[in-house]
C-alpha cells in the first residue's frame, strides 16, 4: 500500500487553507513542528496544528523536530490529529512518551536521523504505530534522498514479520517519482513529499504520480474517510 502525505512545509502558508484543499486525495498531511533548537529551522506550533485541524478533513501528521518532546508531544494528541512523530534522539523514554500517546488514541511514531541506527527502535516496535525513518537531515524541504538509509527500512520490516505485527514504515525526505520506488521496495509504505507536490503546478497531479511511482493504487482518504486514520495498526 503506497500512502502519500505531502508536507506543508513547501505550501504558501500565506494561502494555506486554499494550499491543504488542493491535497484533498492525498491519505494525510504531514506537518513539521521545527523548534530552531532540534533543528537550525523554526515553523510552527501548536496553534497552527489545531487551526489545521479544523480546516481539513485529511489525517493530520505530526512531525515534532523539537527538543523534550516528552514535555510537549502530549499536547498535540488532539482531535484530528491521527499521528504524533517524536525524534528518539531528542527523547529520554520513547516507550513510556508512545504509551502515553496510545492512551489518548493517538497513533505514537518514532522518528530517527539518518544517523541513528534503528536497533533500539527494532528491539521496542510493537510500543509504536509507524517509524519514520529520515532520508535527509531534518530541517529544510528539498534536500536530496539518502539511498543509504534504505537497510533501516529493510531491518524494520523483517522485524515486524518476524513479530507478526503491522508497523507502518514512513519515509520523509527528498521523495520524488525516481526515489520512491526505491523505498517502497525497502518496506517503506508511507512517503512524505513537500517538494515534489507543492513545487509543481498542480498538486493533485503530482499526489497521484507519486502513487503510480510506488505501483499503488489510488487510495485516497477522502473527505469523510478521516476517522479511519493513515496508519493500521
Ligand atoms: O521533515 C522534513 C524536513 O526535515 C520535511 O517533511 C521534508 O523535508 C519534506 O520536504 P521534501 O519532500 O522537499 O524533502
Ligand atoms: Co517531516
């Protein structure tokens, strides 16, 4: 199953609410909370991801670039909000941070640089909804793929086979219609795109390009589908 999430980061935050209809078939929207301290870029908060919620019917994403999110992460498990990404490098107790998140029906995911090996996200991944693997440094939109984080990918989903349990594996980062076919053939089955649909004309178009890419059917979440979320556990 190929799900796109194109990220806001490449949208007109000027015209944002026309920006998110124009991903209405896409299965989910993928923010990114940047801090300036996490990463050397600063986005949005709080605020923005309720305002954003209220406005779109799609599966909201949240990716948090931020430090401590054992302190904040809790606060973005609001209505709508379908999946909540903290970094585990940022974070001191990953397991009891998703826990804590499950409980408030949030879907827990845990995000690791391309840096980080995946052994201790291996070891603990029925504790999360997905793992978002990154394929660029976190911090700015329209950086180039990392093709050498694709064994990650290939460790988590045999681990996930191996535990019989449905782990969805999301890569972000430089995804495009030449590079995602590359990670959907490592295990990948959710893709971040912010370049490769907000960088072109019609973001409609390039949603549904990419799904052909990864041999995808179109499965977009439309509006009304919501509840069902981005992610099965
Ligand atoms: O988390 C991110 C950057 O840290 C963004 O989600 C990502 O970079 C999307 O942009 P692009 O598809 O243009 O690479
Ligand atoms: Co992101």
């Amino acid at each position: 199953m190929v799900r796109i999430h194109p990220s806001i980061l490449s949208a007109d935050f000027v015209n944002l609410e026309r920006d998110l209809a124009r991903i209405a078939t896409a299965d989910g929207v993928h923010l990114d909370v940047m801090d300036a301290h996490f990463v050397p870029n600063l986005t949005f908060g709080l605020p923005m991801v309720q305002r954003i919620a209220e406005v779109t019917d799609l599966p909201i994403d949240v990716h948090l670039m931020i430090d401590d999110p054992d302190t904040w992460a809790l606060q973005y498990a609001i209505g709508g909000v379908d999946s909540v990404t903290f970094h585990a490098e940022a974070t001191r107790d990953a397991v009891a941070l998703a826990r804590e998140l499950r409980a408030r029906g949030t879907r827990a995911a845990i995000a690791v640089k391309p840096g980080t090996e995946v052994d201790l996200v291996a070891e603990h991944l029925r504790e999360f909804d997905m793992v978002l693997i990154m394929t660029v440094e976190p911090g700015f939109g329209g950086q180039s793929f990392m093709p050498g984080m694709m064994p990650k990918l290939e460790t988590l989903r045999a681990r996930a086979r191996d535990l019989g349990i449905d782990v969805a594996l999301q890569v972000d980062g430089g995804i495009t219609d030449d590079t995602l076919p590359i990670a959907a053939a490592a295990g990948a089955d959710v893709f971040v795109a912010g370049s490769a649909v907000y960088g072109h004309a019609d973001p409609a178009e390039r949603i549904a390009a990419l799904r052909a890419a990864g041999g995808g059917e179109a499965v977009a979440a439309a509006a009304g589908d919501a509840p069902a979320g981005s992610l099965e556990r």
